[in-house]
C-alpha cells in the first residue's frame, strides 16, 4: 500500500481500509499462534499498513 495512493482516499474510505487492516491482522496473528502459518512477515506489514494509514488520519485532521 502506497502513501501517495493513501491520501487520495477520504477519511471514511481510510478508516474502512483500516478496519480491514487491523481484522487480517487479528486473523493472521490467529493463524501463526495456532501454527497454521508461518508468515511472520505478515505481521510487521500490517503494523507499517496501519502505522500508514494512522498517520494520514492525523494529517487530516489538522
């Protein structure tokens, strides 16, 4: 996901995006606590997604 395409969005569309987000996280965190997945790398993806995505809210607000 990509900052640029990001900011086109509106705040709703933002945080719908983030909702999405913060559930394949839960889900994918599931999975690797129950030894379905081995995709660690996922996690820290989804932290920088939401990290992203949080910091372009802030901006709007102001």
């Amino acid at each position: 996901m990509k900052t640029i395409d990001l900011r086109k969005k509106s705040t709703e569309d933002l945080e719908k995006e983030l909702l999405e987000i913060r559930k394949a996280q839960f889900s994918a965190r599931i999975q690797i606590s129950t030894q379905q997945s081995n995709k660690t790398d996922q996690l820290a993806k989804f932290q920088k997604d939401i990290a992203r995505i949080k910091t372009i809210l802030a901006e709007k607000v102001k």
